[in-house]
C-alpha cells in the first residue's frame, strides 16, 4: 500500500494527497478529479488522476527477512 501523491505547480514539488492505494488498483481506478491542500504554497491544488501517482515504501531484504536470517546469507 503506497500514497498517491501529486505534484505543485507552484514550487514543483511532491505532495502527498492522503489517498492510500496500491499501484494496481489506482491504475485501474476511473478518471476521476481530486483537491488536495499543499503544505508548501499553502493552496489548494485540483488534479486528475492521470498527474497523479502511487509511491509505494521501499522494502530492503532486512526488513522482509529479519536481521538475522541476512546476517547469515
């Protein structure tokens, strides 16, 4: 599960919009229009989905494995 996230355009920057999604089922998902408040500008943004994305956390093998089980590899 990741967070779509949308881009100002004001400064340019990333910001989350406070949707949870995997990538799959967002991408799947109807057109649909979205507002979401920037932290940075201080304004509301309007977006589609298509200027939208999901990022997903990344999982390193110490997380998936444990410490321990990759200590010993």
């Amino acid at each position: 599960m990741g967070m779509v996230m949308v881009k100002c355009p004001q400064t340019g920057r990333v910001i989350p919009t406070g949707i949870k999604s995997d990538r799959e089922t967002f991408l799947r998902s109807v057109v649909f229009y979205g507002n979401t408040h920037c932290p940075d500008c201080r304004a509301n943004h309007n977006w589609f989905a298509r200027e939208a994305w999901v990022e997903e956390p990344v999982i390193r093998p110490v997380e998936m494995f444990g410490a321990a089980r990759c200590a010993d590899a």
